[in-house]
C-alpha cells in the first residue's frame, strides 16, 4: 500500500527510534522478564504513549494509521514492548477518551498521554475470559460509592499502571447486563498485584493477576453509566484489535527480517528456501493492508469491528506461521538466542490468545457476516 509522504516519514522517524532505542534491549528482556521499563521511558518522552489523542490533551494528534505504524515498528524489534504501548494506548486510555466524562478525560489522559503513569484493562478472570459476560468480580454500590471484591488474571502492565480500568458486576444474575466499568487508581486501598504469571513469550512484558479486597472507588470513577460496560469493554476490544494486529504485523515482519537477513548472507538460495521466502512475504504484505485497512475505516470513523477482527486474527496467524517458517528454513541455528526467531516465535503464540482467541476472531467475523446480509435483505 503507498503511504502518504508524512506516514513515510513517521515510519522512517519511528524505525530510526525502534532500532537505536528499542531493538538494543529485546534479547535481554526476553532472558531475564524484566519489564521494559526503559522502553516506556524512552517512548514518553517522544510522545508516542499519546500518538492518537489531541493535541490539548497531551497527546500528538496523529490518526489510526499513524499509530498502527508505530506498534508495527516498535514491536518489529521488540514484541514486549510493541504490546505494552498497545495496550496502554487502546485499552489504558481509549475507554477513558471514549467513554469518559470531561472531567475524567481532563484527569486522566493528559497524564496518561505524556507517559507520567501506564493505562491498564482488567477484564479477564479465573472463570471469564472468551465469555465476558460471566465477570464475578462484584461491585456494591454504596453511599461513598462502589465497594469492589474480586480478582483478575492475566493483565497487561498493571503491575506498573497507575490507572486500570476494571469490569465488575451489579448484578450477577444480569449476565452481560450487569456488569459496570470503573477507572480504578491503582494506589487505591484495597488494590493488589497478586502475582506476575512466568510467561512462554513476551517475557519482557508485565503480565498480573490483581485482587480488590473491598476497595473503594468513588461515584465519579464511574466509567460511562451503570450497567453499560460491557458494550464499553467490547467496543474497546473491537478497537483494540488494529493495534493488536499492527503488533502481531510487527512481529510477523520480524521473521521475515530474520530469514531474508539469513538468507543473504548465506549466499544463493536454494529454490526451496526462495519459495519459503517468497510465500512468508506476500503473507506479510497481506497482514499489512489489512491491518492498515482498518486503521483507515477508523480514521474515516466508521465502526469496523469485522475489518478489525480481520486484522487481528490473520496477522496473528501470519506472524506465528512466520516464526515457524523462519525457524525451519534457517534450521537449529534459529534455535539458539543468537537470532531472534525463536523468541519471535514464542511471543507469536500469544498474539493469537490475547484480546480474543482466533476462535473468538472466527465467531466475531461470521456475526458481522450474517448481520450485514440482514442489514441489507
Ligand atoms: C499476553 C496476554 C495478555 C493479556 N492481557 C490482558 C489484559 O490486559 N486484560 C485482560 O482483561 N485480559 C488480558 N488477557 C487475557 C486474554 O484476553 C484471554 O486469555 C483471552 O480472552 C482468552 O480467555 P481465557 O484465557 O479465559 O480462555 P477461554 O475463554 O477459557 O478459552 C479457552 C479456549 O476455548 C476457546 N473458546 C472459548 N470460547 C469459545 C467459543 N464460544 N467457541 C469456540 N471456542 C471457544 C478459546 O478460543 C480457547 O482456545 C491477556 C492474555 C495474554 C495471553
């Protein structure tokens, strides 16, 4: 797809950064788990934690495409960290931008925009997770507000955010009618990390189980009305997925990095291996512009969750079969840490998991399918 001049420039501005500033880190994170605290760090301070929200807030100002640009090359380099500035943008702070009220907007974005804390989403439990709806954390309302008891499992960056937004029920007997979101800070008594879960990939990524143990949020940290979060958390999921699948681009574009880099200095190659080549590129070709195909029916505002489930579940789908592709053609030395096709392949596997399994993606696709035939007879 042509880019216009300045997406060009922002992409050969946000390369120059992922390779000096990010790509230097990715090995170690990867060996150790430790938090790519650094990377946040350094990505605050070019503004790219705010790239999609205004200007007055803090933010760069820039579009949907832009932002899937800078997930594609930030995670190009380093997965770990490439999720982290997903997640903190289109889960951390869009439902807060979206759904929020000005009040909540002016408190929390502009904050979250400059990188002075780590947005969070809090949605999966023990017992929900593909099934939103059968959230058991509950949420009493009160005087003072909503009293919160519960866990959750498996969420991005929390353990360092300052800010998690948190699907609790009202009522467990509504299903997904019953459930509220609330922005929670997370120096809020009551609130804990439980634990960090050892993770297959994306080591350098911080991924928690939380526990509210009677943790009072006050009425105003509501996040949109009562009993309306679940259409919150599902339309920001739906969102979500570009940059899911800018970042699952990232990584699908990593390995064929690693194999082409492999294959030229390996001299001529063999037909077998051109024709993996071959084939590992048009894939990746074809996760971009679908990837960038939803960025533009965002940017043009228009809801594209089937666009959006696209996006996520064949780049993800690409990257793990490119990894795998990679790592075959290349042989056992891939194997080792030397090259970074392994770690790509093991960070690729959780792109198909979080934010919606491909089954999930599937289901999502053939709704959006059937509706539209509805929609139009
Ligand atoms: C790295 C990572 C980061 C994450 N970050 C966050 C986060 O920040 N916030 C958050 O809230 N969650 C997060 N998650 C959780 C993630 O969203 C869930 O793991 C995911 O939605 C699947 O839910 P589950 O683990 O409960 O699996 P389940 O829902 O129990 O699914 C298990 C299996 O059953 C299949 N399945 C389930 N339902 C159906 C169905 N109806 N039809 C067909 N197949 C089905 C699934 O596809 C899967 O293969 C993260 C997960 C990972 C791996």
């Amino acid at each position: 797809m042509i880019l216009s001049k300045q997406h060009k420039q922002f992409r050969a501005e946000l390369r120059a950064f992922a390779l000096e500033e990010i790509a230097p880190t990715a090995r170690t994170c990867d060996e150790t788990g430790d938090f790519v605290k650094g990377n946040v760090k350094a990505m605050a301070e070019r503004g790219y934690l705010g790239i999609i929200w205004p200007k007055k807030l803090g933010g760069m100002g820039l579009d949907y495409l832009s932002y899937a640009i800078a997930v594609e090359e930030v995670s190009r380099v380093c997965a770990s960290t490439g999720i982290t500035l997903a997640a903190h943008i289109s889960l951390g702070a869009y439902p807060i931008y979206k759904f929020g009220t000005e009040a909540q907007k002016e408190k929390y974005i502009p904050l979250l925009a400059r990188g002075k804390t780590l947005g969070s989403f809090g949605l999966t439990e023990p017992n929900a997770g593909s099934d939103a709806a059968a959230v058991e954390t509950r949420a009493t309302k009160t005087d003072k507000g909503y009293i919160l008891n519960g866990s959750k499992r498996f969420i991005t960056s929390a353990g360092y955010a300052g800010v998690v937004n948190v699907a609790a029920t009202l009522d467990r007997k509504l299903g997904r009618k019953g459930v509220t979101c609330f922005i929670v800070e997370t120096d809020t008594p009551g609130f804990s990390v439980a634990s960090e879960e050892n993770k297959l990939g994306l080591r350098g990524s911080n991924t928690v189980e939380l526990v509210f143990e009677d943790m009072l949020v006050p009425k105003d940290n509501i996040l949109g009305k009562e009993y309306e979060g679940y259409r919150i958390f599902m339309e920001t999921l739906d969102g979500g997925r570009i940059s899911i699948g800018a970042f699952c681009l990232g990584m699908a574009q990593a390995a064929l990095d690693v194999l082409q880099n492999w294959l030229k200095d390996s001299g001529r190659p063999s037909q077998m291996a051109s024709k993996k080549l071959a084939d590992v590129a048009m894939q990746v070709e074809a996760a971009r512009l679908m990837v960038y195909n939803a960025a533009l029916y965002k940017d043009a505002g228009e809801r594209a969750d089937k666009q959006c489930a696209f996006a996520k579940l064949f780049a993800s789908e690409v990257a793990a079969w490119a990894a795998g592709v990679a790592i075959g053609a290349i042989g056992p030395h891939a194997l080792t840490n030397e090259l970074p096709a392994a770690r790509v392949y093991r960070d690729a596997k959780l792109g198909e998991i979080g934010e919606g399994t491909s089954e999930v993606m599937r289901l999502i696709i053939a709704k959006e399918i059937l509706k539209e035939l509805k929609e139009n007879g």
